[in-house]
C-alpha cells in the first residue's frame, strides 16, 4: 500500500548515512527478483518553487554541464536485497562504472552502503511499460526499438561482458524519444572470469555431461520429460542464470562455456513476442521443457544437430517435435488472424539470425545494427 510504502522509504533514507542529505525517495517504481527499486529527487541539485522542479546550479556554467545535470536530476535508488551475496552486488556495481559512456547503458551515479545493505544510485529513465505496446507496436517502431537494445549489447559485448538477463523489463524503452536504455546488469558476467570458474570445476563437469543426458532419455508416457523429482547428483557449474523464456539454448543446456551470444537468443526472443504478439512467448518452468518448446519451433532434426554440436544429446519421443520445424512466417501469421499490416521480409531474416540454435552462427550484436531491419530505421 500508499502507507507501506512510505514507511519503506522512510526507513531507507534513515538506514543509509548520507541519503536523505542527498536524495529526497518519492516512490517505487519497481520491485524485483533482487531489489526494489525507488523514484527519487536529486536534492543537491534541484530546488522546488511552484513551476516545478528547477535547476539552482545553472548560472555560468556551459550547456553541456548543465544538460547532464538536468538528466541526473531525478534517479532511481536501486535497493539491492540484503541477502544477495557480497560478490554479486560488486560484481553489478563493477560492470556498471566499466560501462560507463553508452547512451544506452543507465550509468552509474553513484552507489551507497551501510553494512550489508547496498543501494545503487542511476539517473531515472521514463519508459513505457512493454506489455502497453509489445502487441500494437509499429514495424518501424521496432525498429528503433532493436537499434537501441542492439547499441546496448555492442558496447557491453565489446567489453567482453555478458548481460545474462535480457527481457523486456531489464531495458527500458521511451516510445517518444524512440530511446531505451539497458538496466539491471545483476547477473551479469565477463567472459573471461566463467572460463576461470570452467577450469576449476573441469572434473565436475565431465560427470555432469551424463546427468543431463540421462535427463533427456527418460520420459513418461504423457510425453513430458521425466525429471528425478529429488536430483541429489551434483549440478552443472555453468551459470543458466537468466530468466525463463529467454534463455539461450547453451544455457538451457548448462554448457560450461558460454559467450556474449546468450544476449542475442533473448534479443531474439523480444523480437518474437513482438511478431507474434504474444509475451511471453515460450511459458515452460523448467530448462528441459524449454529445450522442448524451442525444438517444437526448429524441428527434431535441426534440434538434434544444434544440440550435439554443443556436445550434448537431445533424444525426444514428444509427438509434438516434428521432424521440420516450422517456419518463422507461418508462425507469425498463425498467431495473427488477420496478418501483421506490412511485415518486411527482413524482419524475419533478422529473427532467424538471432534465433539460431549455434551461438558460434548466430548474429553479433554490431553485425544486427547493420542489418538492414535496424539500419532501415526513419
Ligand atoms: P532487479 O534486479 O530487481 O530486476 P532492476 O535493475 O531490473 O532490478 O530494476 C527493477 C525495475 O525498476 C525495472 O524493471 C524498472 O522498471 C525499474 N527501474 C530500474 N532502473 C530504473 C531507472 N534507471 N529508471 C527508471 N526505472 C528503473
Ligand atoms: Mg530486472
């Protein structure tokens, strides 16, 4: 409620030494898997009179340095839950502050803490709530859509860092400034430190290679997967952090050694959701059934082939995995009685590159910002 809320905030302001001096909360704007998320003034940098918020700072200073800080003037103070683990929360805070200078990108302001509560501070981005306009939205409104979303992923990725949580509520979109910034880089990885984590955990990792393909062999006669209700045997050490419905096929698949392409496979599925206009767009709970689903889009033989170039099996018996897959065009249309007005072949062309089984071939982030879907923007 109103009241809890206020009460929230009011604790917070207290909790963190320096906040109220700095920030006055105004309300929340988002409640997470791992934070809660609130409005908040800049206080040190705005005054109130009866036109509204206004700047106090402007005087002689250039336009450049008064424009960021008509920006920075109302933030979201990111509340990381306290029982998120130490490294988690340096690790967001790190990979924030390197990625630093995209316009794309919600830049780190500033971030606090007090014992083991942690609060990031990040200039607030107006958005429009994705489930409003995922199923109305124009052709060329996606496209805009992408060039920022793919803008993000470039420069992260040329940093050889993995956001790991791409969906719609992690990038937020402005359908009137036709802008969107990428937001929460909690699960984020560099590449480089998971091969560290691989050669620690080589030895679990061949163990485990059976684990999953015992998974797959055992169905029940529903034609559901069968997963051992209590799995004691231990667990892949690759990261399938993410969240359902977007993740990748090497993901679900638990291979040790992942890249920057896990990001394009979610990039794909949004771009899905919009064709289809259905959000979201694959709706299984567990890895297994998800592999499942997505071999229902790509057919049993193309499924095999993708899977065991990524050194697992896939064996299905689910009678609804064909033999073919079905092609993106018939899907959309399926899902769209009367047909989606004015759909460009190239935006098929750019699904199918986004959505491909091999992450070795599927589309890089800077390849699909020239791809001439995104490129054919006015
Ligand atoms: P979590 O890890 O809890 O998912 P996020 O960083 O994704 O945290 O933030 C949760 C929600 O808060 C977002 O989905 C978004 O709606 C809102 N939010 C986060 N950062 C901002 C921001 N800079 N400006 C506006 N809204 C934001
Ligand atoms: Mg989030």
């Amino acid at each position: 409620s109103c009241e809890e809320t206020q009460e929230e905030m009011r604790e917070l302001e207290n909790l963190i030494p320096g906040l109220s001096e700095q920030y006055r909360l105004v309300g929340k704007i988002g409640e997470g898997t791992f934070s809660t998320v609130y409005k908040a003034i800049d206080l040190q940098h705005e005054r109130y009179d009866n036109s509204g918020w206004t700047m106090i700072f402007d005087a002689g200073r250039d336009q450049r340095a008064s424009q960021r800080r008509r920006r920075a003037r109302v933030v979201a103070i990111k509340k990381i839950y306290v029982t998120s683990s130490p490294t988690r929360i340096a690790n967001e805070i790190s990979i924030l502050s390197e990625l630093r200078g995209s316009r794309f990108i919600a830049p780190l302001v500033t971030a606090m803490r007090r014992e083991d509560q942690v609060v990031v501070v990040l200039p607030y981005f107006r958005n429009d709530d994705f489930r409003r306009f995922y199923s109305t939205m124009h052709i060329d409104e996606m496209r805009w859509y992408f060039a920022s979303l793919l803008g993000a992923l470039e420069h992260a990725h040329s940093h050889g860092i993995m956001h790991r949580d791409i969906k719609p509520s992690n990038f937020l979109y402005d359908l009137r400034r036709r802008h969107g910034v990428l937001v929460d880089f909690g699960l984020a990885e560099r590449e480089c430190d998971q091969e560290a984590t691989r050669a620690r955990s080589r030895h679990t990792l061949q163990m485990d290679a059976s684990t999953a393909m015992r998974l797959f062999r055992s169905f029940d006669q529903r034609g559901r997967p069968g997963i051992p209700r209590k799995d004691t045997r231990p667990g892949l050490r690759a990261n399938r952090a993410g969240t359902r419905g977007f993740r990748a096929p090497e993901v679900l698949l638990k291979v040790p050694r992942q890249s920057v392409a896990i990001d394009m496979w979610s990039v794909g599925v949004i771009l899905l959701c919009m064709l289809t206009r259905r959000f979201p767009f694959f709706q299984s709970t567990d890895d297994t059934e998800a592999l499942l689903e997505i071999a229902v889009l790509f057919g049993r033989l193309e499924m095999e082939r993708a899977v065991s170039q990524l050194g697992r099996t896939f064996l299905t018996n689910v009678p609804t995995v064909k033999d073919r897959g079905i092609r993106f065009e018939s899907l959309a249309k399926a899902y769209n009685a009367e047909g989606y007005p004015n759909l460009p072949p190239d935006v098929f062309d750019l699904l199918r590159r986004l959505l491909t089984l091999d992450p070795e071939k599927r589309i890089t982030a800077s390849e699909a910002l020239q791809h001439s879907f995104v490129v054919g923007r006015k």
